[in-house]
C-alpha cells in the first residue's frame, strides 16, 4: 500500500496544488488555435443540432446551459454554519444541457461530431462551408451506418456518445462500467445502442471497449483518459462562460476575482472547462476541482505526479461513491498533465455530504442535480479550512477581493434522472 497523508480518507477535505504557477510563467500544452477551431466546430454543426433537437432550435443549435445566481442556496449554506457568504453564489447548470443533461454534452458530443465530419468530408460527401442541416437526411445515415463508435463510460458519457452518434447513424456499442444506473443502460438501448455490461470498474470498461474497437477498422473509440478531442470539446465552455458574466454585467478582473468548482471523474471535462478559463482570465479566475473522499483520483494524480497510473485503491481509497459520474479509480494522464501548472486545488467530499446538498439546492432553489454535480458545492468550504484561507492571502483574496467575488459552482449532471430514482 502506498501512503498520501495530505487529504483525510472518509472525511472532506481540502488539498492546495503546489505545482500551480502564475499565469505568466504556466506552460499552456494547448493552443488557443485549437479551441477556436472546436468553437468553430461547433458552429458549423450548429444548423444541424438545431434540426435535429428541437430543445436546442431556440439557441441556434447551441448546446449551453443557464448561469444562475442561487442567493437562497448561499444563504442556506453559509447560515448552517454561521458563516457570511463571501461573495456571490452560481450555478452553471450543465445539468440542464440539452440532449444529453449533463456536462457530457460539451465533449463527448463534440468527438462524435468531429469525427462524423472527418469521415464525411474524407469521403467526398461534405466540405466545410455547407450548411450542415443536410447531415439530417438519409445519405448520410446510411453512410454513418456502415461505421461504429464505442466508449467506455459510468454512464453519462454512454449517454451523450450514444446518443448523437444514434442520431447522426452510426452504430453505437457503450461499455458500462458496474457503477452505471440501470436507467441510463435503458435509455441507450431503447435509442438503439448496444450495451455491454461488465462487473467491474471504470478503468476496466474503458480497457475492454478500446480493445473490442481495435479489432473493427470501421470503429472508432472515444478514449476518455486520452482524448485531447473531448478536452476541447469541454474546452469550448470558457468562451460561452465569458460572454454569459458580460450579459449578467459582472466583472473579472483582480478586484472581482472568479471563483470556480467543478466535479472531477478523470479530469476531462474540469480540465477542459477550467483551462480555457484560464486563458480568458489568468490569475483573476481560481479554479478547483472537487472529488470523492474516497475516489480522489485527479488529485493523486496531480498530487504524486503518477498521472495515469495513480489509482486511489492503491492508496487506501475503496474508489466507491454514490457519485457514479465520479467513479474513476484512474485519472486521464493527459489532463492531469496540462492542468498540473494552472490548478489551484482540490476538495474532496463525503456521500453524505453531497446528499446534504441534493437536498438543499432542491429545497432552496427547487434545482435538481445528480449525486456528482453537487460535489461543486464543496467549494463553498474553502474558507473553513486552514489551507483554503492560506491560499487567499497567498494570492491577494482579501476581504476586500472576496466581497466582491464570485463563485461558480458547476452542477454537472442530473435533468435526465427519471423522478423515481432521485427520491
Ligand atoms: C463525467 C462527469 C463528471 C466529470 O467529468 P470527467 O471528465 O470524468 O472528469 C462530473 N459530473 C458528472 C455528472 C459527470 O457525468
């Protein structure tokens, strides 16, 4: 057994990245030309997300989800623990994101789009300038048809692969992993994808999905611990975030710092969320992410600089948690090597306490999450631990910075979880 003493196991606790640097001096492993060709990506397909899911047609075809103040959330919070709220409270409800509900949406639907428009500009059927509604119509289904995707996933990803690649025609064949709901095997198979369920964790899902689809030449598999395509997917998220605080009329800058938590599985899509913030804001936007206390997998990762083959059981962590979109034994090396210079830290938090805060945000907001996209709401903690308010001095949060702050909590996951099963 190896030994990690700075986190607490089956506590919450808070672990402070000693490898992060100012913006100045951070390497940046991925180019600003590769998001804004993702963002454009994005774009192109956006006439046929409109067509093809009506809940989108009222945002041109653009998957994005609100950015709600929850003052009576905060309130709620700090007043438990009589406390003064530091600041404004956010949710970005990526739980709400249409077609997949949840953070999914961002990239695990991108890799699939990018990679239906490879294949039909590859074969003569498409080029970049066309308006791309035609993808809806049958020659291209048919020719999807003859291709297959396949991932490995907890759920969530199986969920948004599964579902546009059914849409756009592809075959779909989704590993899931023993943590995944049985509702979300359900749905998949009632869009036509084929579910292959295995015993154990993540980690080994994904192994047998990315072997079962190097035996097809026709196949094509989403690597969720590899793909820098998913990251850029996520990454896209920073651009929409900016301009949705400009329509709300708030400020970043060094007085009015931006705060942001966000739930962590193996890092994707935190990872990409968090560092296109940091190329729009540098060190005025703080972003941590926050995990199970007994599944903290990116942290060990970042934390050892084991990447990749960090995994929390080798460490004394038992990697089970109700948060099932959270379940990864392992981090994507990838990520945790881009975020290793531009992370501020990590929270990891209790079952019980994120049921606590299912509950309140239902009850104070009336907003329903999953299990794991409340896991943010630990960032609501950072003054309460020593190493959190150590942290604020060390980087010019003061009173002042933090009165005027703002904080953004990423609520992940959850619109799509049938009622009966939330209860
Ligand atoms: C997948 C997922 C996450 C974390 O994303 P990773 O890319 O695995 O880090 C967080 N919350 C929910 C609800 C998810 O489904």
């Amino acid at each position: 057994m190896k030994s990690f003493n700075e986190i607490p196991h089956g506590a919450s606790g808070l672990w402070i990245n000693p490898y992060k640097k100012p913006s100045a001096q951070a390497e940046y492993k991925i180019s600003d030309a590769q998001i804004k060709d993702a963002q454009d990506r994005l774009l192109r397909f956006a006439p046929y997300i409109a067509k093809k899911f009506s809940e989108t047609a009222a945002n041109g075809g653009l998957i994005e989800s609100e950015l709600k103040e929850i003052s009576r959330m905060g309130e709620e919070i700090y007043r438990s623990r009589g406390e003064k709220s530091p600041g404004r409270l956010f949710l970005k409800a990526d739980s709400h994101l249409p077609i997949a509900g949840s953070v999914k949406a961002r990239g695990g639907i991108y890799e699939v789009l990018r990679h239906a428009e490879d294949l039909a500009v590859q074969n003569g059927l498409l080029s970049y300038g066309d308006d791309y509604s035609i993808l809806a119509g049958e020659k291209f289904t048919k020719f999807f048809s003859d291709y297959t995707v396949q991932v490995g996933s907890t759920g969530n990803l199986g969920l948004s692969i599964g579902i546009m690649s059914a849409a756009l025609g592809f075959k779909v064949i989704i590993h899931m992993s023993a943590d995944a709901k049985q509702w979300k095997k359900d749905l998949l198979r009632s869009r036509g994808a084929e579910v292959i369920e295995y015993p154990s964790d993540y980690t080994q899902a994904v192994k047998n999905g990315r072997l079962n689809s190097q035996k097809d030449p026709n196949s094509y598999f989403v690597d969720d611990e590899k793909s820098v395509d998913l990251f850029l997917g996520y990454a896209t998220a920073g651009k929409r975030l900016k301009a949705q605080l400009e329509k709300q009329n708030i400020t970043v800058d060094r007085a009015h710092p931006l705060m942001v938590y966000i739930p962590a599985g193996v890092g994707g899509a935190p990872g990409g969320i968090s560092y296109s913030l940091k190329r729009i804001y540098g060190d005025n936007v703080h972003c941590f992410f926050a995990e199970p206390a007994e599944c903290p997998s990116v942290l060990l990762g970042i934390a050892t600089q084991q990447h990749e083959n960090a995994d929390v059981r080798e460490y004394g962590f038992s990697g089970k948690t109700k948060a099932d979109g959270l379940a990864c034994p392992r981090p994507s090396g990838l990520v945790t090597g881009i975020m290793t210079q531009q992370l501020s830290g990590i929270f990891t938090v209790t079952d019980s306490e994120l049921s606590a805060y299912m509950k309140m945000l239902n009850g104070t907001e009336g907003i329903r999450v999953e299990p794991s996209a409340c896991a943010g709401f630990a960032g609501c903690s950072l003054l309460s631990f020593e190493n959190g308010r150590e942290y604020c001095e060390k980087h010019g949060l003061d009173e002042n910075a933090l009165s005027n702050s703002v904080h953004i909590v990423w609520a992940t996951g959850g619109s799509m979880v049938p009622p009966g099963e939330y209860e």
